[in-house]
C-alpha cells in the first residue's frame, strides 16, 4: 500500500498526540474513502449535464441569495 505524508496545524497535532492510542491513519483513511466516494456520485451525476461553468456560478449566486434570504444570520 503507498504511504501519504499529510500536514496538520499544530494544533491538531498537540490534540493527535494526545490520543495516540487512536489509529489516526485508519480515520484518515476512511475519511478520504467517504469523500472519494461522494465526489465519484457527483461525477456520475454531471457527465452527461450540459450545463457551462458559466451557468454553475450563475446557479450558485441564485441559491446562496436565496439561502441568505431565507436563512438570514443572526
């Protein structure tokens, strides 16, 4: 299996380090599968879309306008 050196803030090492009886390479691991896997569902999902990137951020503004609108932060 290929081995993946990954940078953490400092932070998060302090906070790692503290727990090393966890098996933080199988979190990652699982975690990099979870992603995979939802961006593989989204690539099935718009290869056969006609849709621009012109029409994607246009879309984008629509619904985070919308969003904002009907969520408004507190």
């Amino acid at each position: 299996m290929p081995t993946m050196t990954l940078s953490v803030p400092e932070d998060l090492q302090v906070l790692i380090k503290k727990h090393n009886h966890i098996k933080w390479s199988e979190i990652a691991r699982r975690a990099m599968w979870d992603y995979a896997r939802k961006m593989e569902i989204l690539d099935q999902l718009t290869a056969n879309s006609e849709l621009t990137d012109e029409d994607v951020h246009e879309l984008d503004k629509v619904l985070k306008a919308a969003l904002s609108k009907h969520y408004p932060e507190k």
